[in-house]
C-alpha cells in the first residue's frame, strides 16, 4: 500500500480481486465487507505512515512548477 511504502505498485496487486467485483462474483454485502476491512487497513497504515500529517501545498507547488519549467526548457 503507498501510504505504507511510499511506492506504487502497477499492476494493482489486487487486480484479480478487482475484476471479479466487477463480474459480479461478489455480493453487495460482501463487497461492503471487503471495503469495511479496507479502510480499517488504510486508517492503521496511516497511523504508521512515514508521509506528514499535512501537505506542504507551497513546496508541492513549487515541484510541479520545476518540472514544468524543465520540461519547456528541454524541449525548444
């Protein structure tokens, strides 16, 4: 999970799981079940988090505003 690694993982690891919701395979109530457990996860892979409690907005800001200007810069 990213909040507890800091990494993606594509494809999701869950993808078998995913496309038999889909199908259908799984009832209503045992897809709420499943979502239950899911956030218990997040909430206690959250308390576990490296990542701060709040997002630094202005340094973010200033990331994607470096990419963009290298990106443009690279490609005149």
């Amino acid at each position: 999970m990213y909040i507890e690694t800091g990494k993606i993982t594509l494809p999701n690891p869950r993808v078998d799981l995913l496309i038999s919701i889909r199908e259908g395979k799984y009832t209503r109530s045992e897809i709420e079940e499943m979502g239950k457990q899911l956030k218990a996860e997040a909430l206690a892979a959250q308390e576990q988090s490296p990542f701060p409690a709040r997002v630094d907005l202005s340094g973010l800001s200033q990331l994607i505003t470096g990419v963009y200007m290298d990106f443009w810069a690279s490609n005149q």
